[in-house]
C-alpha cells in the first residue's frame, strides 16, 4: 500500500511546476488553501528556464486586439483568461517581483538582463514564503481507487487525498524538460475530452534535399527573405535550411497552416521569395543586362546579391530552363515553392497543439467529467507561435485555474 502523505484540508494538490502550475499555485495562496506542487523533474520551471537561454521573451508589446489573435482558432477561449491577465498585467507582476523589463525592437517583452533564472528564483522565494510546498522527483501517476491520487517519488508511491486538483502538466514536447504527455491516458480513461498532441513551432521536412546542397549548407540560415502559402500574405524574416527540410522563427510562423495543410493534403507548399524588397520587374531588369564571359553564379551575385545558400536553393528547386529566361528565373526568386510532407517529431517542437478540449472545462477550467480537478498551460487545446503568446497564454491560465480551484472549495464549504 502507498504511503499516505498528510494533508491538512483544505488542501490543493498542484500537479506541474511550470510557469502556469506555479501560477496556479500562488493564486491559491493569495486565497488562504495550503498548496503543494508536485512536478517529476529534479527542480522546477525547466523548460522554462531553457526557453530564456539566449534571451527571456516573457511576452509581446503588440496592441491588444492583434496579439489575442495570434490565438487564431482558440482566440475567444485565450482571451476570456486574457481578460484577467493580458500582457501589460503580466509586466507589471514581474516588475512586482523585482525584475524590471523592456521592450525590443521586434516588440517583444524582455527582463532587463535577459535572463529566465533570477526571475525564476525571486518567484520561488515568494511562492516558499506565502506557504507554498514543492516537491521534486515526484510523478503524478493517476488516481487511486479510493479517488487518492497516486504520486510516484525515488523512494516508491505516495497517496495524497487533495480537496481539488490543478493539472499543469505541459504539452508532448521536449519530454527531457517534463512535457511528454503522459497525462493523456490517464485523463482519457475517466473520460476527458482530449485532441491529439500535434507538433507546434516546429520544424518540417521534404521529400529529400540533395547531397550537394546538404554538405554545403545543412544549418544555413537564410535572412532577409519572406515566405507566404498560396493565397496568403507574406512574412519577412528568416529560417534555417537543415538536413531534412527547413526550421526556424519563420517557418515556426507558418507551422500551424503548414501542419493542418498536410493533414488534409499530404503535403504543403511554402513559396520563399529571396528578394522580398525587390519588384518582379526590377529583378527581370537586372537578369536581363549582358553578362558576357561571367556565370549565372557570378550574375546572380553581382545584380541581385544572390549566392551562397540562397543560390544553392535556387539551383535545388528549379531547372535549366528557368534559368534561362529572364522572366521565369525572376518569378522563381519572387515565389520559389518549398514542397513540405511532414512535421519534424513531437518531441523536438517548440511547444504541441491539441490536448484538453475547451468544451469539457466550465469557464474556470475544471473538467466536466471530474469536479474539482482543474486544468491549465500548455495541456489545454490551444497553440501560439513564438514570441511571448505561449508564455502569456500558460500564465493566465494557470492563474484562471488557481482562482477558480479555490473559489470552488469555498462553494464546497
């Protein structure tokens, strides 16, 4: 028989230790209920912590209105827990913890010396002196017969009967970090309405670059470019070509439509325009001018700047005959299609779509299914692409979920 952990009710077990569980957890203390967090890793916020390497991106200064849809289909569910804490609120708590921030060129919300860590540990100190518990190397594994929940930790099983439940328990990706979605069958045994975990921000593959472009340039980021889908808009920025295919912010910004794309299709087409400053007629103009003696390479390079990686694709995907006429080779610069038949693996994304449907929860994301467990972050059905949407997103959540978990125990009383 598992050991019994003491509890003194009323007591709310937090199951996660990321941004929203920790989140939830500080909301719970604010209320008065003794809070103990439970995450299976050696310490706590890891991928938060790796997220901030290089630089913590903590949100995004955009205007209200354009940063809730970067929700795009899950918009009115992120912005009903927006609502609550939107990214100005986000700052200032920050702010509240000792850490000043600011505002880069792209628009993105940084701490002032761009680190995760020293955020992360004002934020534990605060969570430890308002009485929150945290216990590492402990493993949610389910729930016990008698409704306990089952908590695995080095030295066997711990049983914990909690008065309510925060689930925070990450996506599928990185499974090194804690995400790894072994939730998904133990909530979909007591019948929690869950979508497919699905790669996000991630990277996809081809059907097979060539010998000759990969040894050359395998991790060669291509700047300076935009690409767009058929019928949609371009973005500038940049990617990076690897061996399987392309990864990278830009591709990142296109993952959801290139992943549903392929779904549906198979396949999908990215066309990557190599001069995205220069019209069409201009780069004919400066194609059409003698070359005499010199290459196409070398002409290509002395007009429009193009060598390198950005030449080596360009020789990848088109043929001889485009290269002769001006007209078609101007076309190929400004639409160079990337046919794309598969995400790169769950485990290697940024973040995951799917999980926890919307519809199963009440507004404060309790389960239908199992009153008084509460779900919250990256486990809930929705996506955002890079840029600070993802963090903002878990921590409003998760203090949705916390508010709601100890408003629901005072009901109960």
């Amino acid at each position: 028989m598992p050991d019994q952990l003491p509890a003194c009710p009323p007591l709310v077990a937090v199951i996660g230790a990321g941004p929203a569980g920790l989140m939830a957890a500080e909301a719970l203390a604010a209320a008065g209920v003794a809070v103990q967090v439970f995450d299976a890793m050696p310490s706590v916020g890891r991928k938060f912590l790796l997220a901030g390497v290089g630089g913590m991106n903590i949100t995004h200064s955009e205007p209200y209105p354009a940063f809730v849809g970067r929700y795009a289909e899950r918009r009115d569910e992120v912005d009903a827990l927006l609502r609550d804490f939107d990214a100005d609120a986000l700052r200032e708590w920050i702010h509240g913890l000792g850490i000043e921030t600011f505002v880069g060129t792209s628009g993105r919300v940084f701490p002032r010396d761009m680190k995760a860590a020293p955020l992360l540990r004002a934020w534990l100190k605060r969570l430890r002196d308002s009485g929150v518990v945290i216990h590492t190397r402990h493993r949610w594994l389910g729930w016990n017969a008698d409704g306990g929940l089952r908590i695995g930790y080095p030295q066997g099983e711990l049983s914990l009967h909690a008065d309510a439940v925060v689930l925070a328990l990450g996506g599928g990706s990185w499974a090194r970090l804690g995400s790894d979605g072994a939730w998904v069958p133990l909530l979909a045994e007591r019948a929690v309405d869950i979508s497919a975990l699905q790669p996000s921000n991630c990277g996809f593959e081809v059907e097979g670059w060539s010998d000759v472009l990969t040894s050359k340039f395998a991790g060669a980021p291509l700047k300076n470019i935009a690409l767009a889908m058929p019928g949609s808009a371009a973005r500038k920025g940049e990617f990076i070509l690897t061996a399987q295919g392309v990864e990278g912010s830009l591709v990142y910004a296109w993952s959801a439509q290139v992943r549903e794309a392929i779904n549906r299709d198979g396949r999908a087409t990215l066309l990557l325009d190599l001069l995205p400053d220069r019209p069409v007629d201009k780069i004919v103009q400066a194609l059409a001018k003698p070359r005499g003696s010199r290459s196409m390479a070398k002409h290509l390079h002395s007009q429009l700047g193009i060598d390198g990686v950005k030449a080596a694709l360009l020789r990848e995907l088109t043929d001889q005959a485009t290269f002769a006429d001006p007209q078609a080779l101007a076309a190929a610069i400004k639409a160079l299609p990337i046919v794309l038949v598969r995400t790169r693996p769950l485990d290697e994304a940024i973040s995951s779509a799917g999980g926890v449907r919307f519809a199963g929860m009440d507004d404060g994301l309790m389960l239908r299914p199992l009153p008084g467990v509460f779900c919250a972050g990256e486990m809930l059905d929705w996506e955002a692409p890079t840029g600070g949407y993802l963090l903002t997103a878990c921590f409003a959540s998760g203090l949705r979920a916390g508010r709601a978990a100890a408003d629901w125990l005072r009901g109960k009383g």
